[in-house]
C-alpha cells in the first residue's frame, strides 16, 4: 500500500492552520503505524473544527486499524460528503475500501485522487492493483500508462503496460511496448536480469503467436533463441508453431528432440505421430515407429502402452504385447497395473482379453512366482470386478488376497471401496479403519478413512482421525481449526454433505413421529421428543450450513490471494505465469468443489424458502380460522421451538470446542446464520442464491448446476420469462453433452408449465405470454400431453 | 538383485500391523496390554519385509531358566521375578505369514534373536512351540534347536487349544 506522504515532497504544502498541521502529522504518523498517536491527533483536530474532511477520513481509516471496525465507514462517507475534490480525502476512502476488499469503490477513489491532482505516485499503483482485481482492463491500461510515464526507468513498468494491452484485447500494443523496452535495455542487461529477458521475450512471442501471425511468431522464435532461458518452452512453441504452418517434417525433429529430453511425456509421443502423419497410416508402419522409439527409451512406459491404444483388440500383436506388457508390471508388483491399464477398459474386446490373460495367469502360474506376485494379481481381478461392476466376485477376489497378506494396506482401501458400491457405508468405514491401523502415518489412508467416516455420517470421529494431521493447538479438542486454515475444502464439504444428511435423518424421524402422534394427541412424551428432534434438525443445519459457507469464504480468499501478484509478477519478470494465473483466477469457481457447495447450499435454502412459504400461508390460515374457532392449533411445518431443554443446551455446550472453526467462535453451530436466513425477508435468499449460481454460471456457461438453481429460482419468484430462459441455457449444457432432448429438460419445461397454471395472481397477460413463448422454444410441448413431450425429451 | 527381505523397527504407527500378523498366524491370543507394552524401549522386537511388504514378527525379552513359566500367559507376562538374573532369551512370539514362509524371512529374525542374545551377554535363546505345530518344531530343530525330553503339561490349556501340551525348545549361543 502506498504511503501517503511521499519522501521527496513536491511542492510542500502551504500550511494556513493548526488543524492542516495536526492533518500531515498524523498522516506521517498514519505512515508509521503509530495509528493510536495519529487518533489523537486527528479528535484534538476534529473538536476544533468537526468539518475538517481529511481529518474525518483519516478517523475512518484509523478506526479501522484499531479495530473499531463498525466506526470506520461513516466518518470517511461524512469526508467524502463535504469535500469530495479533495485528493487527500480521495486517497484515504480508496484505501479504507481496499482495506475491506471493496475494489470497485477503492478503484473509484483512487482514481478520483489521481484526477484531483495528488502528486503521490503510489497511489497510481495501487490503482492498478485495484483495477486489475476488479477486471477493469479499460481503465487498467491508462492507470499502467501513468504509472510508466513517473517510473520509465523499470522494466516492471513496461511489462505491466504490455500486460494491461494484452488483457485489454489489444496485442498490438502490447507488442509494441514490449519491443520498445527490449530495445533500449538491450545494452544494458546483467547477467541477472537474463531470466527476465528470457521470460520477457517469450511473452513477446506467445503475443505475436496468438493475435495470428504464427510465421512471424516463429521468426521471432528462433531469432531470439540464444536469449531464451526456458528450453522447454522454446522447443514447445516451436513444434506447435511449425505444425500450425504445416511444417511437418520440421515439426518431427523438435518433437523428437522434446523426447530426447523428456521419454515418459506422452503428450511428445502423440504430437511426434501428428507431425509424421502417421496416424492415419497401417498400424503395421505405427508398430514399427513406436518399437524403434521403445528400443531408444527402454525405460519409458508410453512407447510401450500407446501401441495397445491404437492396435485394435483382433490384430494378432494386441494380445502378446498386453500380455507382456502387464505381465511385466504384476511380476514386479505394480500396486498401479490396473490404474495403467484402465483406458484400454473401454475397448470391450480388450478388457475381455486383459481378463483372460490375469486370470489364466492367476489360475496357472502364480506358483512359479514369489508369494507377492500373488497378492498383486488377485488385487489387479478384484479391480477388474469392480470396473465391470460384478461386487460380489470383486469381493471375493479382495477377501483372497487379504486371506493371503493381510498386512498390505492397499487391500482394505479396495475392499472398502467395493463395500461402499455395495452401499453400507458403515462397513466400508470399518475396514477401512482396519487398514489404517495397519500404518497410523500412512497419510493417503488417514484421508480416506475420514472421507468414508465422514460418508457414514460420524463426522466427530472423521475429524479426529484427521486431525492425527493437522497441527493441534495446545488445548484444542481436535484440528478442526487447523483444516479451515488451511483450507482442506474437501474435508469441509464432506462434514456439510454428512450433517444434511444427519439433519434429514431427523426430518424423517419428525415426519414418523408425526404420523403417530395423529393417532395419540397430545401425548406429553411425543411432544417432548419432536421437541428434541426439531432441536437437533436446526443445529445440524445449521453446522451444513456453516461448514458450506466456510467454503465460500476460502474461494473469495484465493480471489483476494492474487493481489499481491500484481505487483510482485511483473517485478519479477514472470508475465507469462502471470497471465496464465489471471486467467485461472477468473474461472475458480468453476472446480467442482464450489459446484457441490452451491449445489448443497441451494438444497438448504429453498427448503428454507418452502418453509417460509408454509408458515407464511399457515398464518394466513391461522387468521381466517381464527374467527371460527379459539381451540389450540397445530401449524404444519416446523414449529417455533419453545425455550430449549437445558439438557440440549448442556449437550450443546459441550459440542462447542469440537465444532468452532475459530477460538471463541461467536457462531459455533452456524445458527445464527441459519436463522438469519430463516428470518430473512422471503425474496432474500433467493437472492443469496442467486448470486452463488450467477458468480459460477458467468465464469462458465456450460455447467449444469448452476443453471438448475436459477431455473428454480425464477420460478419459486414467479419471474417466468426469466426462467424460460435459463431453461433454454440448460438446453445448450445439455445439447453439448450430446443430450439433445434432455430428459432433464423437458421435465423443467413442465414444471414452468405447471408453476404457471398454479399461480393465482399471475398476471393473464403475461401467462399467456410465457406459453407462446414455451411453444416457439419447445414446439413439441402442448398443454394436454405432458407425457407424450417427455416421451420426446427423454435422453 | 537387491535382497527382498528386510528387517524394521517397530513404531506406534506400525503396531498394528504387528498385531495383524501374529493374529493372522497363530492360533494364540496375547492381550491388548501386551502390544502396548511392545513399544517400551526394553522391548526386543522385529518386523519383517519381503519386497517391501511387512509379513513377520518376532517379540523377544530376557529371562532366567530358573522362572517357573507353566502356561502362555505367564511366558507373556511383562515383569518376571527381577531379582533373579536373566541367562537367556525368550521367544515370546513369531511368526511369518504362511505364504512367505521358507523364503529365509524366520532364518533372518532368527540371526537378529541371536545377535540381540550376545548384546545382552546371555547364552541361550529359549521357547515354547505347541505339540501339535509341527512346521514350527521341524523349523527350529532345522535351525539349531534342541527340544527337552520332557514335555510341558497344559501349556496352552487356557488358550483353548486341542492337545494343549507344549514342548520347550532352547539353543546356545
């Protein structure tokens, strides 16, 4: 962060009071951290004068380091309202909005400083940090532009410029400027900065390369290849530029020089075959060119599997090379021969000669070898088994090899998987705590055990076999705290996915004990377990709720991450893996773990919704019935809970130390949050909601979930049209898929129909608006024949 | 070729996997206190690797011929009578998985047995095998032992073996 007082000062302000004079202090002071001394300072002057506006920002922003976070806004917002020209006041509201991780308001007073004449270079910078968070390339570029023109004299500043060009769309520009630096500091260059240069010109080139001009991108290339550090990349590039020039045979050397260097990378072996065009040839020709390759690298393991990809299952060779191939890796006790193996599976012919082959071998001539070519065999069948889906020879096959080494703990990982297919979860965690117990710091065994805890819904017990793992605060009851530092989403989204289906578990439980209480009314025994039942249904929802919600707050912590990488990439001279790394950030919430969290928070939140569509409508009820009767009434739905037992409390309590996410945390069981949302006025979640969908649906939209949640959305606010359109976005998912008619679809399509028919308030007009508008989307829809639509859309 | 068979520590994080073998390949039971006991540090124990993979044990303490051992469960007991001066070494358990045996994995345990009995300057390594575990008998006569005239009378009674009787078998070193 810039300071605010710069050393050399240009121009020293004029000072015309005590109240300006006390306002540069506390700044000075501000810039040292002194921010008590400064406080003083600044409310001395503010008594004085309580219209002082730099003095009322620098209050804000001071309250705010000193943690009086709820006092920081108002006196900044009172500044900017007095003196809104006033570059000092500027600066400071920018900073305090950065300090909250608002960028768009930061980027607006920043830049309202640099246009009101601050002479502080800084804050330009900051600017662009601020700028480049928020995606304002447009802006970024001028902001980048200023910034060069104080500071020519580094090279960050030049390739920040080009970086801002680039993202801005212009790769013109950002050639240019690139080549113009290169061009002056090439007599100027350290064998220090060589990287840099290195790295500087294969950016250049990647520019020229993509704006089009892939000839021009190779000249380049190759005539700045004894700057370039990177071999790798240089021979990278330049394979893929000459085989986009059609340049085959020269493509061939480099990929066969990229072998040479690199013989496992399969990648090289299949673009070796693109640039020969041999793929397209007899199999015959491609034998001879893998086993030549297969003679140079003997060690390397694609010249021999790729072969068995592109040999089809009847050529006489198929059967002897898979035979060798895999016979080889059992022999030597590959615990990974299957997982090698795996995608010839989906060739039938293959996978039923690689079965023939493993079990003549098991059958035949495991004797002849040591005793761990046996296990290894019989753990390769119960793998087949599993793949094909025959649970019950898989798991005799695992009981063998388990009958014959007990000790190995890749068998219990098996057999518990098998287990899992079968669908008792709860075994399947059992052995596979018996697997770990074999190794305590066998630490990939100690993960999956807790997923499949975590899977048979004990999440306690999940969190303190992981925690044998984390680092354990002195008196911490278990690592729950360390896991949220760092981060471990998926053990987070595994303990909320257990606590919804704990908490539906007890819903299940209310709707029983809810059917029988029809018979017995007013039982006090019933009344008091539903009450308990009802109790443990908000914590456990609240704690999904909570343990979702901590997911989120990590994704916008890996967002906020990149911030210091606009600095600190460019100054190191990587704009490559700069660029790539923006272009990551702008899609994390794609990674399916967020899909599964907005997925289970939406689950959540319309079940609130519904609730409080319920309640509300019961109310209503409630009133009109009123009239009639004064006899006790039961609502539908959940009930308001009375004062809890101070036996639930006490067990609560006790709880806490296992499920805070933070020492002293204010919000242990997330039932704040809960009911927050459940107080929350009716259209609010919706909202929340979709926002979450909306952040994903906008970085890629060809996910399926994101889609299905503004679909639902839409309709539970009665907004039709909108709706239809979302339907009609989950159609393209769908086509793309290779679904045409998605079932999916179709069964949405009715659903709006159907919503629309309910509606009692719908606007006539509209309604019939929205069902045209179904037609000419879905001309196979009518009205009367819902099945005979699905019957179309059914893939 | 590198030698497949390995000799290793035994740990807290492994102790399971110590358990798992003897479970697996004797017909005797030792008690959840006895494997804890295992990891104090006057312990003689070693596990044993072929091609990686942990397929034996043998647990070992010092003892006096004078103790009167006359069941199992005496034999395992942690504190013998200690004012009477340890002369040899007592084998406590063995075993090697039954797939792996008569690959050399005992004859190595058995060369660390040896080497930890002259460490401890005693000169007789002595056990008890089961009348009826004869691969267990051949074995340790094969390698060196000698097995008494008289045999021990329900040895095994409360394990709830057949034919509880047991020989005792010893060897100088």
């Amino acid at each position: 962060m810039s300071k605010l007082i710069q050393k050399k000062k240009v121009g020293a302000p004029i000072l015309t009071n005590k109240e300006d004079e006390n306002f540069y202090e506390a700044l000075k002071l501000y810039d040292q951290l002194q921010h008590k001394k400064a406080l003083k300072l600044v409310t001395a002057s503010l008594k004085k004068n309580s219209n002082h506006a730099a003095c009322l920002a620098l209050k804000g922003c001071l309250n705010y380091q000193l943690g009086n976070k709820s006092e920081a806004e108002a006196p900044i917002l009172k500044a900017i309202g007095k003196e809104p020209r006033n570059h000092y006041v500027n600066h400071l509201a920018g900073m305090y909005y950065k300090l909250i991780d608002n960028y768009e308001e930061a980027a607006k007073w920043m830049k309202a400083a640099v246009d009101n004449g601050s002479p502080n270079t800084g804050i330009i910078r900051d600017l662009a940090y601020v700028q480049t968070q928020i995606r304002d390339y447009k802006n970024l570029v001028v902001t980048r532009q200023q910034f060069l023109e104080k500071q020519p004299g580094y090279r960050a500043n030049w390739t920040s410029v080009a970086v801002a060009h680039h993202m801005n769309g212009d790769h013109q520009q950002a050639y240019t400027t690139l080549q113009k630096i290169e061009d002056i500091i090439r007599e100027h260059l350290n064998e220090g900065d060589r990287y840099e240069q290195s790295e500087c010109i294969l950016y250049k080139i990647q520019l020229i390369g993509e704006s089009g001009l892939v000839e021009k991108a190779l000249d380049q290339l190759e005539k700045d290849e004894r700057e370039i550090k990177d071999k790798l990349a240089f021979l990278e590039m330049k394979g893929r530029y000459l085989l986009m020039l059609n340049r085959k045979k020269e493509a061939s050397v480099v990929y066969r020089q990229l072998l040479k260097r690199n013989p496992d990378n399969v990648q090289f072996y299949i673009l070796l075959e693109t640039s020969l065009e041999s793929a397209s040839k007899p199999v015959e020709i491609r034998l001879k060119l893998f086993d030549k390759l297969a003679s140079f690298y003997p060690k390397s393991d694609p010249p021999k599997f790729v072969p068995l990809l592109f040999l089809p299952a009847s050529h006489p060779e198929f059967k002897s090379r898979v035979r060798e191939y895999l016979l080889s890796q059992l022999k030597r006790g590959f615990p990974a021969t299957f997982v090698n193996l795996k995608p010839l599976y989906k060739n039938l012919a293959k996978r039923a000669i690689i079965f023939d082959i493993v079990n003549e071998f098991h059958n035949l001539e495991l004797s002849q070898f040591d005793p761990t070519v046996a296990v290894w065999t019989k753990f390769f069948l119960a793998q087949h088994y599993l793949y094909v889906n025959d649970l019950e020879k898989a798991e005799e096959s695992i009981n063998e090899a388990i009958e014959h080494t007990p000790t190995l703990v890749e068998l219990y990982i098996l057999k518990a998987r098998i287990i899992k297919h079968k669908g008792d979860y709860e075994l399947a965690s059992a052995i596979m705590e018996e697997g770990r117990e074999l190794d305590l710091q066998d630490r990939f065994i100690n993960s999956k055990s807790t997923k499949y805890l975590l899977r048979a819904n004990k999440v306690d017990q999940a969190i303190d076999t992981i925690s044998l793992f984390t680092k354990l605060d002195k008196d911490a009851a278990n690592g729950l705290k360390d896991l949220h530092v760092m981060q471990a989403n998926w053990v987070l989204v595994e303990s909320a996915e257990a606590y919804v289906r704990i908490y539906k578990n007890y819903v299940k439980q209310l709707q029983a004990l809810e059917a029988k209480d029809e018979h017995e009314e007013g039982d006090k025994n019933i009344e008091e377990e539903k009450e308990e039942i009802l109790e443990n249904i908000d914590m456990y929802m609240g704690l999904a709720l909570k343990r979702y919600n901590a997911i989120v707050k990590n994704f916008k912590i890996f967002f906020q991450d990149q911030y210091d990488f606009h600095s600190y990439c460019p100054r190191r001279g990587t704009p490559r893996d700069y660029v790539e790394t923006l272009k990551w950030e702008d899609k994390i919430h794609t990674t399916p773990i967020y899909i599964r969290v907005i997925k289970g928070l939406s689950g959540i939140m319309f079940e609130i919704y519904d609730d409080q569509v319920r309640k509300h409508n019961a109310q209503l009820k409630e009133l009109l019935e009123e009239e009639d009767t004064k006899s006790k009434k039961k609502s539908n739905g959940k009930k308001k809970l009375k004062s809890p037992k101070s036996q639930l409390i006490k067990k609560k309590s006790k709880l806490v130390p296992l499920v805070e996410l933070e020492k002293d945390d204010q919000d242990p069981f997330g039932s704040k949050a809960l009911s927050d949302l459940q107080n929350n006025a009716n259209g609010k979640i919706m909202d929340i909601l979709l926002e979450l969908a909306k952040t994903v649906s906008d970085e890629d939209p060809m996910l399926k979930t994101p889609w299905e949640i503004v679909i639902n959305v839409y309709l539970n606010e009665g907004k039709y049209v909108l709706a239809l359109q979302a339907i009609r976005s989950l159609e393209k998912v769908m086509t793309r898929r290779g679904s045409a008619k998605s079932r999916l679809v179709g069964e949405y399509v009715l659903k709006l129909d159907e919503s629309i028919n309910k509606d009692t308030q719908i606007n006539s007009a509209i309604a019939q608006v929205v069902s045209k508008s179904i037609i000419a989307a879905f001309p196979e829809f009518t009205k009367d024949a819902p099945d005979a639509f699905l019957a179309i859309y059914c893939q | 070729m590198r030698d497949p068979i390995s000799l290793d520590d035994l740990t807290s994080n492994n102790l399971g996997t110590f358990k798992k073998i003897n479970t697996s390949s004797l017909p005797v039971k030792y008690p959840e206190s006895w494997y804890k006991d295992s990891l104090n540090k006057d312990q003689i124990i070693s596990l044993g690797y072929y091609r990686e993979l942990p397929v034996a044990g043998i647990k070992l303490k010092t003892i006096s011929t004078q103790h009167n051992i006359n069941c199992f469960e005496t034999g395992i007991q942690q504190q013998l009578n200690s004012k009477i001066l340890p002369n040899a070494v007592y084998i406590e358990s063995f075993a090697v998985l039954k797939p792996y045996r008569h690959l050399g994995i005992g004859s190595k345990l058995l060369d660390f047995a040896i080497e930890k009995t002259k460490q401890h300057f005693v000169h007789e390594i002595t056990a008890h095998v089961h009348v009826d575990n004869h691969e267990a008998l051949d074995w340790y006569l094969k390698h060196g032992f000698q097995k008494d005239e008289n045999v021990l009378k329900d040895y095994f009674k409360q394990q709830g073996l057949p034919n509880p009787d047991a020989y005792i078998i010893r060897m100088k070193v």
